[in-house]
C-alpha cells in the first residue's frame, strides 16, 4: 500500500525540475522511487550520484554491470522487495542476465547453474549472506570470494549489496507502487554510465553549497507532494 505522496513532473519547477532531468539523464527515467523521496529533497539530491556510480557499469568500477544486476537481483529476492526485483530484472536483461537465470537465482538452483560463472556463484552467495546478515561470520565464504575478486572489487560488490538493502527496505516500508512495464523498461539503456554526466551533475549541486537556501527547496517539495497529478495546469 502506498504511504507516501509521489511528485510528479508538471507540479515542479526551478531545482527540483533540474534535478528530475538529472535522474532521468542517469538513470533513464525518474522512477516512482525517486519521485517518493523527492520530498526529502536534499537527501534525494545527494543519494542519486551514489546511486548510479555504485550500481552503474562504467570506467571508475571494476565490476561489470552484469554482476552488479546478479548481486542486486539476489539481494532484493532475499528480502522480497517486488519493486526492486522488477526494476533490477529489467537492468539485468540488458546486462545480459537470461530469465533462466534469473529463475535460477530465486531459488538455490544457481548453485548447479551452467551458465554462471563460479565467480558470479560466489558474488551471488556473498550478497545473500550480507542480506541474511551471515557474511561476517562465514570465513570460508570470504575467501572463496577472495579466489575470484580483489579488495577492491570486493567492496564495490559489498556496497551494491548494502545499498539495495537499504533501497528495498526504504521502497517496502514507504510502499512504492511498482510502475507499468513499459516504464520500468526504460531504465534498460542507462546499464552504462557517462562519467561525464555525473561531473555535470555534482558540478551544478556543489553551486548550492554552502550557502543554499535549504529551507526553501524543502518547502517546494512540500506543496508538490501535495498536489494530485491532475491538478497541474
């Protein structure tokens, strides 16, 4: 059940209209997520560039975005978050991610997989256990993630896990209802990140700092949310 106005794009203006172009620049479109924490505007704001650098495929990452999607996929079946596992389905396919595969990872069956690589097996293990809350104790698990991915790797595939924790945990407790498919599929050209577009983005943000009217912005958001999609002009 939705629990949280959503702000739509014809009830913005100014900061918030450019910061929807930016979302949809990184991310593809401005997803129901995004639009529910919009009313916490600063925070949405901030969260966005980690976002896409840490869940995006491009030259600043080690882990392709194939995996990430394995990993996220895994994570948000674990915690049964329906809107994560349906955005991330669709970014998965277009990481190369088969529905047998994704069938496969919604049970334990991925572990007999053919197609997956014994590494992505581990990085798929590594984000059921950091879900299940089991990883820190599972030494043997860890160094069986060690055989495939470096230090580095490792934390990038650990922070993709531990965002989309949060990610889902946030879009089941506001209740954000899932979009049509048709919008869901658009997020599926963004899998690769333009380094160029986030400096864009952090450049035109760090112009609010520190001396952004924070109240102000916050009290836009406000009278968005409150108003119903239909009462646009």
């Amino acid at each position: 059940m939705q629990r949280m106005p959503m702000i739509e794009r014809e009830n913005i203006s100014g900061d918030l209209e450019v910061f929807y172009d930016s979302v949809t620049a990184l991310l593809g479109r401005v997803p129901r997520f995004y639009r529910t924490i919009a009313s916490a505007p600063w925070l949405a704001m901030c969260f966005l560039p980690i976002n896409a650098t840490a869940q995006r495929q491009w030259p600043g990452t080690r882990i392709s975005g194939r995996v990430k999607e394995l990993v996220v996929i895994k994570t948000s079946h674990v915690n049964g978050c329906d809107y994560c596992y349906a955005h991330n389905t669709a970014l998965g396919a277009a990481a190369g991610i088969t529905h047998d595969e994704v069938i496969e990872m919604s049970s334990d069956d991925y572990l007999d997989s053919k197609t997956l690589s014994d590494a992505e097996k581990a990085a798929i293990r590594w984000a059921e256990a950091m879900t299940r809350n089991t990883a820190g104790r599972d030494d043997a698990l860890f160094a069986e993630l060690k055989e495939h991915f470096s230090d580095g790797e490792i934390i990038e595939i650990s922070m993709v896990c531990a965002m989309f924790n949060m990610i889902n945990r946030l879009t089941d407790s506001l209740g954000v209802p899932i979009e049509e498919q048709a919008e869901i599929d658009l997020i599926k050209p963004s899998l690769h990140l333009d380094p160029a577009k986030i400096k864009d983005y952090v450049t035109w943000m760090a112009g609010f700092w520190p001396d952004a009217d924070f109240e102000s912005l916050n009290r836009q958001a406000a009278e968005a949310a409150a108003r119903p999609a239909e009462a646009a002009e």
